[in-house]
C-alpha cells in the first residue's frame, strides 16, 4: 500500500478553521488601503504558492536511500534501476503512479492560486459588503453557513475514522487468510495434479490388464464410473476452494482500494482534528454506556411492570369467574321464583275457583244463612284432625313397642 507523505511550507496547507478566521476578519479590514497595495500583494502571494515543493515517497526508509543513492538531474523515479528483473506490469504501474503524481502537483498548485484569488476576492467582497447598509444581516448568514459547512466538515472526519479504524482492523486478517487460501489453493492443486496422475496410470494399467473372460464388460463400466465420481468429487473440492479464494480476494481489493483513496484524502485532516474526533468518540461512547445502563433499568421496570399487570389479569379472571357464577346462581334463583310465582298465580286461581264452588255449595246446603252450624262444622273438623293426629301418635307408638319386644325376643 502506498502511503503519501506530504512535505509542505507552512503557510501551503491552511486548514477549514484559518480560513473561516481568515474570511470573519474581513470586517476589520481596514479602508485606507489603496488599490496598488491590494494588487502587490496579491501578485506576491500567486508567486509564492505558483510552484509549491511536493514531495511524494512510500516511507522515510525508502526516502533516505533515495536520497543516499539514487540523484537524476530531471527528479524522475526509476523503479528498474532498484529491481533487474522487474515485469512490463510493474513498469506501466511506476509510469501511471508518475502520471499521478505530476497531476497531484498541478493540481495542488491550482488550489493554491485559487485559494490565493479567493482571499483577495474575499477582501473586496468585505470591503463592498461593509458600504453597503444590509451587511449585518450578510454576515449573519455567512456565519451560518460557516457553522453548516463545519457540520458537513465534522461528518466527513467521523465517516473517515470509521473507514480508517475498519480498514486498519480488517487489513491483517484479511491479508493473513489470502496467504493461507493461496497455500491451500497450491496444495489442493498439487494434490488434484497427483490424483490424477494416479487416476490415470491406474486406468491405463487396468486397461492393459482387461481379460474377456476375468473381466466382463459390465464390471469394467462400473469400475470406470467409480473412478469418474472419484475424480469429480475432487473437482468439486477443488472448485469451492477457488471460490472461497476468489471472494476473499475480491474483498481484499476492495479493502485496499478503500484504504488507497484514504491515503489520497488523508493530508486534508489535520492530526489535531484526528484526535479530537478521538476524543469526541470517548465521550459519544461514555454516554452510549450510560444510555445502555438505563435501557437495562428500564427493561428490568417493564418486566416488573408487566409481571404485575399479569398478576392483576389473572386476579381479575378470578374475580370475573366468581361474578359470572354469582351472576349463574342469580338468574337460577330468579328463573325459580318465576317458577314459584307462575305456581303462586295458579294456586290463587285454583283457591278462587274452589272458593266460589264452596260458597255455591254453601248457598245450596243453606249454610250462609245458618253460620252456627258452620262454626260447628268446623270446630269438628279442628276436633277430627286433633283425635287423627292423636291416633296416629298411638299408633306410632303401639309400632315402638312392638319393634321393641321383637328385639327383645330376638
């Protein structure tokens, strides 16, 4: 992996939070500067950032025995010089990283003549907006826009150190399971190239050794297609052990495509923005522990919660099971005395009925007219049903005795 380190003049790189400071001074400009005194110093700053010394290696090893050993008048990097026996592949590689390179110095000196232009324009854009009655409200919104572009600024660092910290992690493991996938790979090609070797001296041989009456036709077809589903079996082996191959390499371009465009953007951010993302993770992670730690409170107050609510459900089950009984007794009792009433209402009819027959009676026995001998009628009978209960009482009573001497007797 190539990695780029940037030598640059100190005023070369200037970071998001100098030139915001840069632009907010802008205010303070001060008026009494003259046209000519802007153009001077704008034609100076283009003359010092024109050609900025860039300086690209792999390492700082590798930099000293540059410098050590190898000087060419023209500051070309020659990769054949280093290694003999390099491949055409190597040479076209050295050519385009060159050709990025020299686009990477044009393209830094641009930015820096922009940027240069874009101070100057800032200056005049100060100095227009302060004539003007509404630059309060201008400047308002550019520190607006300021803070929204330090947001953007801020996401960009965080979505970085993700992708750097995830590479970082990733690259050891990854490389360590393409070095064992290709030795297993080579083994299982060796092994495959053997097997067959084997597969085929061993058909060859038992050819040769066919007897007409020994062998019959039949027996050496099965013979040859166990030998096939052997030797397919290998393939198949074989075959899943190219595709695991094939996907972990795919996965590692990929991780190291990822981590040399991270090498191209690293000298945007600066060290002290690096750690002070660091620092912001700290404290995001302190408060996503404290943030878990009362999700575990609250879980345990739910599970309490709902343990309670289920306790209530089922006291309230039971007391509904003892309403509807209650409510099952009630409507039997009422059904009964429905009953009893219709029972009630048809012995009052009855008593109705009987009463007018025994009136009729009595008018036609001439018992109305004399009551004496009705109150006589039923004295008697008061008299009757008393000598019937006495009698039954003896009656009872002779049957006592009776059951008493028989046990006596027996």
């Amino acid at each position: 992996m190539v990695e780029f380190n940037y030598k640059l003049k100190k005023n070369n790189m200037q970071g998001t939070t100098e030139n915001t400071a840069s632009f907010i001074e802008i205010g303070k400009l001060n008026n009494s500067a003259s046209q000519e005194e802007i153009k001077n110093e704008y034609e100076e700053q283009i003359s010092l950032y024109k050609n900025p010394f860039i300086y690209f290696t792999n390492s700082a090893n590798e930099r000293e025995e540059d410098n050590e050993n190898y000087e060419v008048e023209d500051h070309e990097f020659s990769l054949i010089k280093y290694i003999p026996t390099a491949s055409p592949l190597i040479v076209a590689q050295h050519e385009q990283r060159k050709e990025l390179l020299a686009k990477l110095n044009v393209l830094h000196s641009e930015s820096n003549v922009l940027t240069i232009k874009n101070k100057f324009l800032h200056r005049e854009y100060g100095k227009l907006i302060r004539k003007s009655p509404s630059w309060n409200n201008v400047f308002d919104l550019f520190e607006e826009s300021l803070i929204f572009e330090d947001i953007r600024y801020q996401q960009a660092l965080n979505i970085y150190g993700q992708i750097k910290n995830e590479i970082d992690q990733n690259k050891a493991s990854l490389s360590t399971k393409l070095e064992n996938l290709r030795a297993d790979y080579s083994l299982s090609e060796t092994n495959y190239n053997k097997n067959l070797a084997i597969l085929m001296t061993k058909e060859a041989t038992i050819g040769k050794k066919i007897v007409p009456r020994k062998w019959s036709k039949q027996a050496w077809h099965v013979k040859v297609d166990q030998m096939i589903e052997n030797q397919q079996r290998q393939m198949i082996n074989v075959a899943k052990i190219r595709l695991v191959y094939i996907q972990l390499h795919y996965k590692l371009e990929q991780a190291l495509l990822k981590l040399r465009e991270l090498d191209n953007f690293s000298p945007r951010f600066s060290m002290m923005d690096y750690e002070i993302l660091l620092k912001k993770k700290e404290i995001n992670n302190d408060k996503r522990n404290e943030q878990y730690e009362s999700i575990i409170k609250t879980s345990i107050n739910n599970l309490f919660c709902t343990a309670t609510i289920k306790h209530v459900d089922e006291e309230l089950n039971l007391f509904n099971e003892k309403v509807k009984n209650e409510y099952d007794n009630l409507k039997a009792i009422s059904q009964d005395n429905e009953i009893k009433h219709y029972k009630i209402i048809e012995m009052v009819k009855k008593r109705r009925t009987t009463l007018k027959h025994i009136t009729q009676l009595r008018e036609n026995a001439g018992l109305i007219e004399n009551t004496f001998l009705l109150k006589k009628m039923q004295l008697d009978l008061l008299e009757i049903t008393k000598l019937q209960n006495e009698a039954n009482d003896i009656q009872s009573k002779i049957l006592r005795d009776q059951e008493a001497v028989m046990s006596r007797i027996y």
